[in-house]
C-alpha cells in the first residue's frame, strides 16, 4: 500500500473518505463532490456510514461520523470499521480528506483505515484481496505531514504484533518470538540479546526454566535495548517486561479444553512491549527503553512442574509452586528481577495477560493497572484514556498479600481463596520489584485477544502498544 500527502484532491476519480464530528459537519464540502445528497441524510453521529456516489460516476463518497468529543479516542476504530466493511468495494486509488482534523483525529483516521484494509488469511491457498493500492491524505496543514508519518509507522508495528499474537503456537515457539524480536532489532536500530536455555541455567534464571521445562520448545530470556544515538539532556530509562507464554495448557493444573485455544495469545504482553521498543527506535524518542521478556511454552509432561513443588528463581527467593496455571507470574518474577538485577529503570511497567479474575472485574473494556505510586498511575490512566486503551485501577493493599505466604517457601504461587485473583497476582509479582518505587503491573487478560466486528473469530487487539508510546514520549527530556 502506497501512502501518500497532498494538498489538492489529485484525481477526481477516486474513493473518497469525508469524516466529520458532528458540530462540524461541512455541507458545502459534501455537495462538492455528490448531487445526491440531503441534509438529513447524515448527522455525523459516532460511527454513523453514509456510502455515496460521487458526480459523473468517478468514484464513491463515504461520508463518516466522528461523534461528539467523549468518542474522539475511539475514533480510530470509526474510520477502521468504514475501511474494513467496504475493503473489498474500494477501488485502487482512495482519498481521505483531513485538512479540517485536529491532530488526534488525523492520526486516528490514518490508522483505522491502514489496519482496517489489512489483507487477512495469511495461511488461506487464496488471500483475501484488497484492492487499494494508494492513499491519498489531503491536507493543507503542513504539520499535518508529521502526524501522518507516526501514524503510518505506528499502523505497521500494530499490524506487525497483531499478526505475532495471531500467529498459532506451532508456528509462535519462544525461540520465533525471540526471531522476531531479533529482525524488528535490525531493521529499526536497537540490540536484542536472547538467552538460551543453557544461558538461563547458567545464570539461574529458574522460575522460567521451570515453566518451560515440560515443553519441547525451550524458554528464552529477550534482553532487548534502545537508546538514542544523540541524547538530549539526562534521559530516562524505562524498563518494560512483558509476558511471552507462547501456549499455555496450564500444565499438570491442566485448563479446560473449551477456550484453551485462546492461550495462542497468552504473549499479548510480550508483543506489547516488542512493539514499544520498535515504536521508540523508529521514531527515535529521547530515552532509554529496556524491554525483558520471558518466554516460554506452559506444556504437559512428565518433565512438567507439578503443582506443590517448590522452585527457585533468579532473585533467590523459592516459590511454592501451587498451581501450575499461574505460570505467568513465574516467569514475570525472573523477568523483573532480571531487569532490577542488571539495569537502573527509573519506571518500570510490566504488562501480562495474567489472570481471568481481571476479565471477572473488568470485563473486556479495560485493563488493570496495579501500583503504589500515584504519578506513574496518573500517567497511565492518562495516556490509556486519550488512546482508547483504557486502564482502571485496582488496590494492592499488604492486606492481600497473607494469602500468598507458604509454609515451606518464600510465597506461594496461588492464594488459598477464590476471590481477587488478580489483586494477589500482583502482589506475587510485587514481591520480586525490591520494592522499586515506580512500578506499575498491567493486567491485559481481557483485552489483548478480543471479539470484534473485525474478524470472525477473536482476535488480537494490539492493545498496550500505543499506550506505551504515548507514556514514553510523555517521559521523554
Ligand atoms: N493466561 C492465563 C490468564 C488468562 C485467562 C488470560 C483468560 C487470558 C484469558 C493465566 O496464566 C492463568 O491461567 N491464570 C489462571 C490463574 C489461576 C490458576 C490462579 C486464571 O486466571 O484462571
Ligand atoms: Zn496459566
Ligand atoms: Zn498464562
């Protein structure tokens, strides 16, 4: 797909994409290109889909409602839903007017309607076509050229790490993730260093060999790091730690067969925070991100950890392993201890598809988000509201944490209770930040593998990437 700006319309016979909130719907504009149109026709309500012709049959008009300003975050989804549900009748040029855009809106529509045109069926014997080979943006505003580009590069990564969380488990092994972390590295200038399985033995790195014991395809450790080429001024850094399980049968704690599928995507975290170490070099932010992921496949045999061992870690601390379902927490443990261990992140945010306690809580329409600290929590709740990935915030009182002392060990893997699961997982990983005064944990069980008008069946959301630019840049000198 060629992308292109312009300030003029460059051919009349062109798809063309006119959005307006609806305070500010311009008629006169619309009557320019289509005699067949009445006011009542279109009110410019979120979502709403007016499809048009435009005079003299050059072409089709969609006029879009962007809605009030409550829905302006979520008008990416608005302008990918219009792409997506005509992608098989546009024609090979498509235009999309922005001039009269504010900056989010521009993005937003720049975004929506790349991924809304991706080609799907990656493994079909026929792909799906789409027949749009260039689009136009029409703006006048210069800096508008700019907003175009980030979102451009940002709809690629997105589209990158949808594919990676649909990808299916015997294609997605540990050491693929790994691969694909290495090639992201290369072609967008930042290291990745990945740790085999005998490194992790040789460096004790035991919580994560013992999720992974049970499978054929060994763990590894992604060490990944960006900083600039020319800093400016004293930059932070900002360690993130995401959660790669590439399938996860819950082991010998074996899960149910009904949604195990699902557990392709038990890496949401894991493509999140790739995703954001690739956004940050590409647009080249002033400051220093060091990405760790644990990865590994949550496998039954008779290799397998079984629920009541106890296990060591890369922090020394044993852990009674209850239930070996909980493996996320297991991993995330050696991840952030890693990270503390061998680097000085200022911030530090992790992000895991852990527990189906926080889809209890929160249902499909938020993440999580577990920390002390109320600027990092303010941060987060900012950027997650302006990007439409929103997070709530759930307590991590000491209260919480009796459930999850042993009798034998350091702490338990499981609490004893059925209830706030997603509170006591938080304080099993809190117990391996040292406590580090600026970490904040994201629960994304709920929202980075979802149900869409997108897709038939459920599919990857690339929540959490966006977030996490917009918080880096937030941080950035
Ligand atoms: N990967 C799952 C959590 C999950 C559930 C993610 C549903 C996405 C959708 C995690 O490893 C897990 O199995 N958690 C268990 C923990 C339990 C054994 C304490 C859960 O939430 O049921
Ligand atoms: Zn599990
Ligand atoms: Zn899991």
């Amino acid at each position: 797909m060629n992308i292109t700006v312009h300030t003029k319309l460059q051919s009349k016979e062109t798809d063309l994409i006119l959005a307006f909130p609806k305070d500010k719907k311009d008629i006169n504009l619309i009557k320019k290109f289509t005699d067949f149109f009445s006011e009542s026709d279109f009110s410019g309500e979120s979502k709403e889909l007016v499809y048009l012709y435009k005079k003299n049959g050059e072409g089709k008009l969609f006029l879009l409602g962007l809605g009030d300003a409550k829905d302006q975050a979520k008008s990416s989804t608005f302008f990918r839903s219009c792409a997506y549900q005509n992608r098989k009748k546009l024609s090979k040029t498509l235009s999309v007017y922005l001039d009269h855009l504010n900056d989010q809106q521009v993005f937003n529509a720049v975004n929506g309607i790349i991924v809304g045109l991706r080609q799907n069926g990656a493994f079909k014997q026929e792909r799906e076509t789409v027949n749009t080979e260039e689009i136009h943006f029409i703006t006048e505003k210069a800096h508008h050229s700019a907003i175009i580009e980030e979102a451009r590069l940002y709809s690629e990564t997105q589209l990158d790490m949808m594919h990676l969380v649909d990808l299916p488990s015997n294609v997605k092994t540990p050491e693929f993730i790994a691969e694909t972390a290495v090639s992201s590295a290369e072609n967008n200038g930042y290291t990745v260093r990945v740790l085999n399985k005998a490194e992790l033995e040789s460096e004790g790195l035991k919580a994560l060999l013992s999720v992974g014991q049970g499978s054929i395809h060994p763990p590894v450790l992604i060490v990944a790091e960006y900083k600039p080429a020319n800093p400016k001024g004293n930059i932070k850094t900002i360690g993130l730690v995401g959660k790669g399980i590439s399938f996860d049968t819950g082991g010998l704690s074996i899960k149910p067969s009904a949604n195990m599928g699902y557990m392709k995507s038990d890496m949401g975290g894991a493509a999140a925070v790739i995703g954001a170490i690739e956004l940050a070099a590409k647009l080249r932010l002033n400051v220093h991100i060091v990405a760790i992921i644990p990865s590994a496949e949550n496998s039954v045999d008779a290799l397998s950890t079984r629920p009541g061992d106890i296990i060591g870690s890369y922090s020394g601390k044993s852990i009674e392993v209850i239930d070996t379902d909980a493996e996320g927490r297991l991993i995330l443990a050696d991840g952030l201890s890693y990270l503390l261990k061998n680097y000085k992140p200022e911030y530090i945010v992790d992000l895991a598809t852990l527990t189906g306690s926080v889809i209890q809580t929160l249902g499909y329409h938020a993440a999580g988000l577990f920390t002390q600290n109320d600027e990092i929590a303010q941060l987060l709740t900012a950027s997650g509201d302006s990007v439409s990935e929103r997070l709530w915030r759930l307590p991590l009182w000491d209260d919480y944490m009796s459930e999850m002392l042993s009798d034998m060990a350091d702490i338990k893997n499981l609490s004893g209770k059925p209830v706030a699961g997603a509170i006591t997982a938080a304080k099993f990983l809190e117990f391996f930040t040292e406590n580090h005064s600026k970490w904040a944990h994201i629960d994304i069980a709920g929202v980075a593998f979802a149900d869409s008008e997108f897709a038939k069946q459920r599919s990857a959301t690339g929540f959490g990437i966006r977030l996490l630019y917009d918080f880096m840049k937030k941080l950035q000198q």
